[in-house]
C-alpha cells in the first residue's frame, strides 16, 4: 500500500508539512510505503491545460498519485483558502483524466489544513475537502484543521499537542484501513 502526502510550503519547518510528516509515519506504522511533495518538490511550473513539461518533478508526482492507494493534501489556509503552491500541484492531476481510473477515482483522501487562526485553517479545510470530490477522491470522515500560531510543533517536527497527534493518527488509520477494504474489494 502506498500512501502519498502533497503539501506544505516552501518555508524549512513549515507545519503543514509536519502535519503530513506525522500520519505518514502513523501509516508506516500501519504497513504503508509512503512518499511526501513538499517544499522545493512542490516548485512547479504553472501548470497549463495541454501544454506537456517534461519537468522530473512532475513526471514524479503524477506517477506517484497515479500509483497512490492513499493520499494526503495539506495546504497552510492563505486568504482563507488553499495555497497558490498546493493549488497549483493539484492542478497536474488533470494529467489523470484519461486513465482507466480517473484522477482520484475511488481513492481515500485525508485533508488537513493549518492557518494563523481559525477562520483560515477552517475555510482551507472545506476548500481542499471540495477540491478532492471535484477529484472523484473519497475524504476521509475526519478532516483536521488546526491554528498554527500555537507552535503545535517541536524543532524536530514532533507534535506537542496530544489531541492533534491523536487526530493524525486517526487520519492514518482512516487512510489505509479504506484503502485495504477496497483493495481486498477488487
């Protein structure tokens, strides 16, 4: 089972990207190969409808969401929704229109999103949660949202805050216990 994670920011320490960091260790703990998009991996060429780039890094991403049984998307809430940069790599699933099983087709999808207060990291949340129907993806029950200005975070993108890390490891057991049930479902 492989569980990919697309997100974060281009900022070393960013907490959307320790959020990821922290269900994908949780999957692993659960048996799931992971792989994580973020940072520089997520410095994208605009994405444009038709037009090929033969940029590794997202030949790399589509193929890794092509051969996701589980993915993960966190975006940082700016302006009360998703990221130009998490946006924009979401953007190349468009790439998997024409597959036999089409974007995120039957897939679950975990969504979390941080913001310097509630309002954004609320809004970005719905976003993201939109964005994965649009995507034909399946969010998972729990979606997590949480106020970054907290510092939920050690320097070494441990969680601090018991709630939050037990949310993330629900999100990991919701991730791949779906993706085992429709596994065994085929």
């Amino acid at each position: 089972m492989l569980v990919v994670a697309v997100g974060g920011t281009l900022r070393a320490g960013s907490s959307t990207e320790a959020a990821l960091r922290c269900v994908l260790q949780y999957a692993e703990k659960r048996g799931a190969s992971t792989r994580i998009f973020a940072g520089e991996q997520l410095n994208l060429p605009i994405y444009a409808p038709g037009v090929v780039t033969a940029d590794p890094k997202v030949t790399d991403l589509v193929e890794s969401l092509r051969q996701a049984d589980a993915i993960l998307i966190g975006s940082p809430g700016y302006h009360g929704g998703i990221s130009g940069l998490v946006k924009n790599a979401i953007d190349y699933t468009e790439e998997l229109a024409r597959d036999a099983r089409p974007y995120f087709s039957g897939k679950p999808v975990g969504c979390i999103a941080s913001g310097a207060g509630w309002q954004g990291c609320n809004s970005t949340l719905q976003a993201l949660r939109s964005v994965v129907h649009a995507l034909r993806g399946w969010p998972t029950p729990l979606g997590i949202a949480f106020n970054s200005t907290t510092r939920p975070f050690n320097a070494d993108q441990t969680c601090l805050v018991a709630e939050l890390d037990q949310q993330f490891s629900v999100m990991a057991d919701e991730l791949t216990s779906f993706a085992r049930a429709r596994a065994t479902a085929e």
